[in-house]
C-alpha cells in the first residue's frame, strides 16, 4: 500500500494465526460474561508484553487471563504453551496492570483458557483458573 506522500504504509493485515487468536479471545470473553465477569481489558499491552484479558468477576476478583487457541493438536495441546516462565511474566504484568490502575493489594488471579477449534467450526473451551 502506498500512501499520499509515496511511503509504504506499515498497516498490517491480520494474518489466520492473528484471526484464530482473537477468536479464541471472543469465545473467553462471552464466556466470562456468561459467567458474571464484567471485562475491563482486551489485549492490554506494555513494553514487558501483553494479557489477553482482564476481567473483574462478580465475586470481586480481578482475573488476568491468557488464551491459547489452537484449530489442530498437532503441536500439542493449548495449554502446554504455558510454562513456568510464562505464568510468571502474566503475574508481573498483572501486577502492573494493577498498579496503573490504583489496585495494588487487591485479590487477583492467573487464568488460561484453552480454545480448540474444530474444522466444523465447532470449539471446546477449557478453562484453568489460579494457575499461580
């Protein structure tokens, strides 16, 4: 693409992994509300990295959720992309999201949600709260 001053524009078209990612964000997201969350955050990002969602659930806990979604179990199940080292990046992102938001010593969770997409169409959603 080619702009008015002749430089090539950086607009990046959102690639298949980029649409099955942020599917698997909006089945997360309808299935936090169904549940009573209110979501606060969708891909909330700082230099360190970025968190899917934040949520607040009814029970007054904020929920810091990271989604994998995957549409074959060929490289292995969503959630064995989460390690130890991952986990504990979304708590130091957490805990800044908190801290930007005056929330410091409010009660707060880890969560994954894992999202496999048939070739149907039809996805299972598998959620794992308080990771950490």
């Amino acid at each position: 693409m080619v702009t008015s001053t002749g430089k090539k524009s950086l607009k990046k078209v959102p690639g298949k992994k980029q649409r099955l990612g942020a599917f698997g964000e909006e089945i997360t997201a309808h299935y936090l509300q169904q549940r009573g969350d209110e979501i606060l955050e969708r891909n909330w990002r700082i230099r360190e990295g970025e968190v899917d969602l934040i949520s607040l659930g009814s029970d007054g806990i904020f929920h810091f959720i990271e989604v994998k979604t995957r549409s074959s179990l060929a490289f292995g199940h969503p959630l064995e992309a989460i390690n130890r080292e991952k986990a504990h990046r979304l708590q130091r992102l957490a805990l800044a999201w908190l801290a930007t938001h005056g929330c410091l010593g409010c009660e707060y969770t880890i969560d994954v949600a894992a999202v496999l997409i048939a070739l149907d169409g039809s996805h299972n959603l598998e959620f794992c709260a308080g990771i950490l």
